[in-house]
C-alpha cells in the first residue's frame, strides 16, 4: 500500500486509487492448513487472536507463520 503524508489521505473519488487492501485471513485453534513451504498442518495456538502469529503443527515440526499469511490458505 502506498504512504502518504501526513494529513494527506486520497479522497475516495479519485481517480489515482490505490490498490484495494486483501481481506485478512483469519484462523482458529483446530484449523486444517496448508502452507506452500511447509505443506499440510494445524494450527494449535494464536498469537495475538491470529492478528499476530499463528503456531502450526506440520507433524515432523512446528512453525510460528507471522502476518500477513500470504503462502497459508485454510483448507
């Protein structure tokens, strides 16, 4: 997302938009995932509700994922 100075924000009408903001992905204890690195896995525990970190169990490791969790999709 571009930044802009301060007190400066573009109007909604503009024709110079910036691009729109993907919806946040957001995960539960118990949750099935699947990471493009890691592969399949469950989360077992939230940093932060998710807006932080996710701790996921891939079954031979277990991995912190920080936001934004662009390469995990919940399956």
């Amino acid at each position: 997302m571009r930044k802009f100075p301060a007190g400066r924000r573009p109007l909604p009408t503009s024709p110079f938009k910036t691009e729109p903001e993907a919806p946040r992905k957001h995960f539960a204890v118990g949750d099935r995932v699947t990471h493009d690195g890691y592969g399949l896995g469950r989360v077992i525990s939230l940093e932060g509700d998710g807006e932080i970190a996710v701790l996921v169990d891939f079954g031979s490791r277990q991995e912190r994922i920080p936001q934004p969790y662009t390469a995990m999709f919940k399956l």
